[in-house]
C-alpha cells in the first residue's frame, strides 16, 4: 500500500498553476507603478520650471491667472493703495517736460510734432506692467498721440523689451531715475499726457485710473488743443 503522504506532485498535476498569470500581473503593476511615478515627476517639473517662464511674460502669465478661476479665491487681493498724499509732488499742470535723463531726448527725437505725447512710466520691468502695451500703442494712434515709454532698465533691457513685444514706441532708459524722479512716477503704468509743445495737460492718479479708461483721455487730449 502506498502512502499518499509521500506522494510527488508533478507539474502536469498543478493545473491552472502554471500558466504564468501570476509574472503577468506582477508585470502589469509594474508598468502602472513605472507610469504613476513618471506622471509624479513630468508635474512636479512642470510645478517648478513653468511658473518662472510664464514671470518673464507677465501678460500671458496674468491671462492664464484670470482663466483659472480657483486663482482668484486661492490668491488674496493686495490691499488699495492711497496715493493722494505722494501725489502732491507731481508736476503742476502746464509745467514743461523736464530735461533730466532722457527727457531731452525724447524732445529731439520728436522736435517739429504737431501731435500730442503720451509718456508711460513703465518701471524697471515693461512686461510686468499689467496692460496690453500694444493695445495702448494702436490707441494712441488712433488718438493722433505719440507714445514714449519710459523704464528704468538699462538700456538693453529696453531695446530687448521693445523687439520682444514688437513696439513702433521708442523705449527710454533711465536708470538714475532722473526723469523718472521729476515725474513722480511712484507706481507703474504711470501715464502723462504731454501738449505737441511738451507741456503737461494731464497724468494718471492711480493705478486704475488707465488713460485708455473711463474717457480719461478725451478731456486731456481737448485741453492739449486749447
């Protein structure tokens, strides 16, 4: 009689056993592990690295923040700023463009205009001024206005920014802040509506004060033409 204790299985024996499914769904996991954790680092790389290009163009950047709804509740609005105090420092209306840094400049590169000038202070970093500069371009344009921007950059920044954002406006540099002192310019876009005779008629209060805004512009621009 034989002992069914020392009985030898054979693999023939095993059945379902041995058809491998077990490698197969080993393999499987691995694959979805291997594909988790690249989809893990393709978003951390996308965290870290997208977020400072989309700084160096800040109109894209702030369009992409104004699509997203969740960055207006995740994000906490700045509080207003009053200025009315340093405003007092502004240049009296009528009061000529200074000469100081590129002041002078912007005279002779415009010296026998019968138009209007529109001078934007645009800080030290022109991209990062909120508003669509090409737009307020074509405006004054259509406005019969020249336009100047005035940066405090150097003066490759400037010529760089100008290529960039396909500019006709010539861009000033002025990193002394010499003009930019005598103007005032104590937030950015800062506007000034200069007459053909490069006197001042009038300059935006705050920063939403936009010159293209609200009709601020047409009662400045009937002034000039007294």
């Amino acid at each position: 009689m034989q002992n069914s204790d020392h009985r030898i299985d054979h693999p023939a024996d095993q059945g379902p056993r041995a058809t491998g499914a077990p490698s197969v769904s080993r393999s499987s996991e691995r694959r979805r592990t291997t594909l988790v954790l690249a989809l893990v680092v393709e978003m951390a790389v996308a965290i870290i690295v997208i977020p400072p290009l989309l700084r160096q163009d800040p109109l894209t950047y702030s369009r992409i923040r104004a699509a997203i709804p969740q960055f207006h509740s995740a994000t906490p609005k700045p509080p207003a700023v009053d200025y009315s105090a340093a405003l007092h420092a502004d240049l009296p209306p009528g009061a000529p463009l200074p000469n100081d840094g590129p002041g002078k400049k912007m005279r002779l590169a415009d010296p026998n205009s019968h138009r209007k000038h529109l001078v934007v202070f645009v800080g030290d970093c022109a991209g990062c001024v909120g508003v669509d500069l090409g737009d307020w371009e074509k405006e004054a344009e259509d406005n019969n206005l020249s336009m100047a921007l005035l940066t405090n950059a150097n003066s490759r920044t400037a010529r760089l920014f100008r290529k960039a954002f396909e500019l006709k406006s010539p861009v000033y540099s002025d990193p002394g802040r010499r003009l930019i002192g005598r103007l005032n310019a104590i937030f950015k876009p800062r506007a000034y509506l200069f007459s053909a005779d490069w006197r001042l008629r009038w300059s935006q209060q705050s920063p939403a004060d936009e010159p293209f805004s609200y009709g601020k512009i047409a009662p400045a621009i009937r002034e000039a033409e007294r």
